[in-house]
C-alpha cells in the first residue's frame, strides 16, 4: 500500500521548533543545540505521518525524538502535528537518513533507532535504494549505544527476510529478538499508520528488533 494524500496544514504555523532542515542541523553534531538540553535520543527513520513520532514522545518526555523524512512535506505535516500537542522533545528533519548517519551522528550516542515500513524499491534494479542496506545498518550498529536496539517492521516478507540476512552478515547486532503483537487499545493504538492500515486489511506485518553487543 502506498502513501495517502496528506491534509493541508496550516501556512500560518511556526514550525521552527519542530522542523529542522539538513542544513540547518549543527556539523559538528550537537543533539542540545536542537532539543535545549542533554536527554537520551531517539531516531527514527521514514517518519510518514508521525504517529510514532506523536506517541513516542508524549509517552516519554525524559527522552529526545528526532525524526528523519526525506519527503520534505511530510515531515513539515509531522512537524504540524508535534507543534499542535506541545512535544518540544521531538523534531522532524527533512533529509537523507543515509547521509545523516554516515556524516552527523557521533559512535555510541543513539538511544533507539527505529525503521518501519520503509520503501520496498519492489523492483530488483532498484534494490540498492533501500533504507537497510549494508551501509545503513553498519552505521546504525556505530552509532547506537551499547545494549541499546534497532525497531525494524515491514509489511514485506521478502524486505524482511533479505534484511535479516544482511543483519547476520555484515553486522554483529544481536537477534532478531521476538517482537510479539499488541492488541490496540483505541483506534489509534498502533506503531505507525502504516501498522493501522495493514492490519485492519488483515495482512503480515514482520517484526523485529537487534541488540548492539554491550562490548
């Protein structure tokens, strides 16, 4: 399933507190300079609508959220969305996830990373397009901390599967480690939009999450 139409947001919003540019994040990388203090922080990768990033951060204002979109408009429509409920612990960046990790984040200094449903690229020529790609996953493996994990959900088996493979082989990451079902307890219960749709269509979600070796 693709991506739906987005609403309108509203042109007369001040995003600057929730939305960030590439070149408006701080080189060398500095996580305060953003957020206004010094707090765990959380990444994730293909933020779409921003329900995880809405929810995660409401339900843990100790920690920092930053959501990477490469789409510029959605992550202006999830920035819209942080503004609205006042999470000033989160902020959208719109950007190349790839290159963020490869240039920005420091060895050891991510809390979580957290990848769902990303772009399949369902042709085989353009499989090197993907998000979990042996590159991604090196650096995502460098920049967490110690103990701390990787969220990686697909709707695909085959993108599953490949990526598990890709884990085994160029990473030492621990797992997969069983990610089991929730049950939602309201409408929009769900790690994502993307989670809400397939299973109220009834189909496959895959789950999975990695450990970084404590040493």
């Amino acid at each position: 399933m693709g991506r739906r139409a987005l609403r309108k947001i509203d042109p007369t919003l001040d995003l600057s507190r929730h939305f960030r540019a590439f070149a408006q994040l701080p080189q060398p990388w500095d996580a305060a300079a953003i957020f206004g203090r010094e707090a765990p922080l959380v990444v994730e990768v293909g933020s779409g609508k921003g329900l995880f990033m809405r929810s995660a951060a409401a339900a843990e204002p100790a920690m920092d959220f930053l959501g990477l979109e490469i789409v510029e408009k959605y992550a202006k429509f999830s920035a819209a969305g942080l503004l609205k409920r006042n999470l000033t612990n989160a902020v959208m960046v719109a950007g190349d996830a790839q290159r963020i990790f490869n240039e920005l984040f420091p060895n050891d200094s991510l809390e979580a990373v957290h990848v769902y449903f990303p772009d399949p690229w369902w042709k085989k020529r353009h499989r090197k397009r993907r998000v979990m790609n042996e590159g991604f996953l090196k650096n995502v493996e460098r920049t967490l901390k110690p103990g701390r994990l990787l969220h990686f959900w697909t709707d695909v088996e085959e993108y599953f599967t490949a990526t598990l493979e890709l884990i085994a082989t160029s990473t030492t990451l621990l797992g997969p480690l069983e990610v089991p079902e929730k049950s939602p307890e309201h409408d929009l219960d769900y790690r994502t939009h993307f989670e809400r749709r397939m299973r109220r269509h009834d189909e496959a979600v895959y789950r999975s999450e990695f450990k970084k070796r404590e040493s």
